[in-house]
C-alpha cells in the first residue's frame, strides 16, 4: 500500500470512527437537555430548526448542475423524510425520556437486523440459519441490557424501549425502499431533501401543539440543541459519506461499532447512568451480532 492510499485509509477509519462517536452522542445531549424541563416537541423543533439552513444547503450543493427532481422524486423525499426522519426522530426523543442513552443506542444499533427482516418479509429476500444466529446473539443481549434497566429505573423502560425500537424500525423502512431514490439523486441529495422535510414537520408540530411561549426554554437548551443539530446532525453526515468514499461501506460500519461503546461511557461519565456487568455483557453481544451479520454473505 503507498503513502497516499494509506493516508487515504487512515483519514476514512478517523473520519467513520468520529461519525460514529459524533452521531451516537446525540442521546447524551437530549438527556442533558431533559435536565432543563424541555419536552420532547420542543427539543427536537430546535434541533431541526438549527439543522435546517444546514440541510438546505447540502440539497443544494449535491443537486449543483443536476435537473430538478421530478414529480415522483418529490413524493419519495417526502415520504422518505416523514419515515426515516421525522418519525424515527421524534418517537427516539420521546423513548429517550424513559431509557438510559446506552439503551438507547443498543436498541438503535439492531438498525441492520431489521432492515434484514424487512427485506424478508417485504422483497421475499432469503434468510437462513447464518442470519438467525446473528439476530438471536443481538437480541438477547439488548433483552439482557433491557431486563438489567427494568429492575433499575422500573416499568417506565417497557415504554421508553418500545418507542426507541419504534424509532430504529422506522429508519429500518427508510433504508429498505430509499435504495432506488439513492440511485437517482445520489445519497447526499436524498439526505438534504428528506431532512429538510423532517426539519419542516418537525417546526409545525411545535407550531400545532404547543402555544409559542413554549418557546422559552433555558439557554442551556437552546446552546445543547445547537450542538445537537450541528455536531450530533449535520457533522455526521458529512463525516460517514466522506468515510464511505475513503474505505467503502463496509468497514465504515464496522468502524461505527465504536459508537454505542462511546454512549455507554460517556452516559456513566456525563449522566451516571449505571454500569453493571450485564450491561457490558449485553452491549458486547449485540456488537457480536451485527459484526456476524455483516460477515453473512448476501443474498439476493
């Protein structure tokens, strides 16, 4: 390997492992913000109202010297942005209210299960015993991390769990049928457009449900959802299509591995959340599954 090809390997590996650290540390923030007395539908409007311009932009610049999107392109990117990001978005802040945020990410992180099972039940893709076996090591450490939370903080778990595995299966929809609108408008382009809807969904649900004095939450909010929008939101985005253009897809999602161990220390360093060992033993488990999954050779 030459110096340029390895200096190209080392900047994709730095830029997928700070993608993975930047994006998973978007839960500690919003507990941080929760701290304050915010809701959840006025957190997320200011995330999605600094994330904005930001999202605008990148459409821009991606569709720079490209037609227009069609009719049909903009149905895609409106569905799109409403599945893979509003919903998943919202339903993830309201879950984050009742969970720890290395549940959390546990729970976000069997994303590829479930975009596998989807593609079996929806698109008739094969399955077999390779992919189970993943699947069962993945959920059996997420149930064991879910049993070690439900005996700590109480029943509130059950609902925080099944709004944050609500979330991933939504942004497991978006992934199965955004494939052919990738194609056509490329990744970044997609990504501005069905944020940009997100972000604007998100502002008029603020707009609908709350009286605008909501509006008037502590600075530490408005600075943590700045931060949020722009480190935990935009940045990474950048940082993981950047990383895929260096060193693949593969191995930037093998890279992103890094970020629910990054969640689990920085929520016991920043929030103290408590670390048992079960909770390494679960986290290690999924980690374990989705690293089979990806080792499973695909199938069409």
């Amino acid at each position: 390997m030459n110096q340029v090809a390895a200096d190209r390997r080392s900047s994709g590996l730095l830029l997928a492992a700070a993608g993975a650290v930047a994006f998973s540390a978007k839960a500690i923030i919003v507990k941080l913000a929760y701290r304050h007395g915010v809701d959840a539908v006025t957190l997320i409007m200011y995330r999605m109202l600094f994330a904005l311009p930001l999202f605008l932009l990148l459409a821009w610049w991606a569709g720079r010297g490209r037609a227009p999107l069609s009719g049909r392109d903009r149905l895609a990117v409106l569905g799109l942005g409403f599945c893979g990001y509003y919903l998943a978005s919202f339903l993830d802040f309201l879950g984050l209210q009742y969970i720890s945020a290395g549940l959390e990410r546990l729970i976000q992180y069997l994303n590829p299960t479930l975009v596998l099972l989807l593609g079996w039940l929806l698109f008739g893709r094969r399955v077999d015993w390779r992919h189970g076996a993943a699947l069962a090591v993945s959920y059996v450490g997420v149930a064991l991390v879910f049993g070690q939370e439900l005996s700590l903080q109480g029943r509130d778990t059950v609902l925080g769990s099944v709004l944050v595995f609500g979330s991933a299966v939504a942004y497991a929809i978006y992934l199965a049928y955004s494939g052919e609108v990738v194609q056509r408008l490329g990744a970044l382009r997609l990504t501005g457009w069905a944020t940009s809807v997100a972000c604007v969904l998100c502002i008029a649900q603020f707009l609908l449900l709350r009286p605008l004095e909501a509006a008037l939450v502590a600075p530490e909010v408005l600075w943590l959802s700045l931060l949020n929008a722009t480190l935990c939101t935009f940045a990474p985005v950048l940082m993981v299509m950047m990383a895929i253009e260096r060193i693949g897809a593969v191995l930037t999602a093998q890279t992103g591995m890094i970020g629910p161990l990054s969640t689990l220390t920085l929520g016991v360093l920043l929030l103290g959340e408590p670390f048992t060992p079960w909770i390494v033993v679960g986290t290690a488990l999924v980690l374990a599954g989705v690293a089979l999954l990806a080792r499973v050779p695909r199938s069409g």
